[in-house]
C-alpha cells in the first residue's frame, strides 16, 4: 500500500514538472520565431544593401552600408481624396469659376 501511495505522489510530481517544461518551451518556441522573422528581414535588407554597394571600398563602403541599412523602407504613397483631387484641378482660379468646378468635379464619379 505504501508503494502504490509513494508511486503516486512521485507521479503527480513528475506530471507537474512535465506541464511547466512543455509551457517553457512553447514559450521558447513563439520567442524563436518572432526572432528569426526579424533576422530574417534584416538579412535580406544587408544583402540588398551589399549588392547595391557593388565595388566600393573602405570608408566609402562603410558610409554607404551605414545609410543603406538605416534607411526605413518607402511609404507607398496614400491615395488622395476626391476633394483634395478636385482642388488641385481648380488652383489659380477664380473664387466663383474654382467653386463651379470643384462642384462639378465633386459630382462626377
């Protein structure tokens, strides 16, 4: 009986130490991926920058690779709104012809 008891609770223990390992490394796990997609896009960005360094040497090099690589990639520019569209069309006119025709072109669709 007292085999079946100390089994037992040597089993519970074991089971608990199993749960927190598996925890940890599904933890781990998530942490690696979110690092190697990190890694992974600063080597494309220091391979872009090493292609477009071509033949350059030294200082020259190292200034270059210094601004490739900290340069933040291009915002794809927004899309402008109807009535932004619709000023620019009636700059340098006069107040009432420039008010007919953002009328007009704010109509259209």
């Amino acid at each position: 009986m007292k085999k079946i008891l100390v089994l037992s609770v040597l089993s519970l223990f074991a089971w608990g130490a199993y749960a927190a390992d598996t925890k940890d490394t599904k933890a781990a796990a998530a942490d690696t991926k979110a690092s190697d997609s990190k890694s992974n896009s600063q080597q494309e960005k220091m391979k872009m920058c090493n292609e477009k360094a071509g033949d350059k040497k030294g200082d020259e090099r190292q200034a270059f690779m210094k601004t490739c690589l900290s340069a933040k990639p291009a915002a794809a520019e927004k899309p402008k709104s109807k009535m932004a569209m619709c000023n620019e069309k009636t700059k340098g006119m006069s107040k009432p012809d420039a008010d007919k025709a953002r009328s007009e072109c704010m109509k259209a669709s």
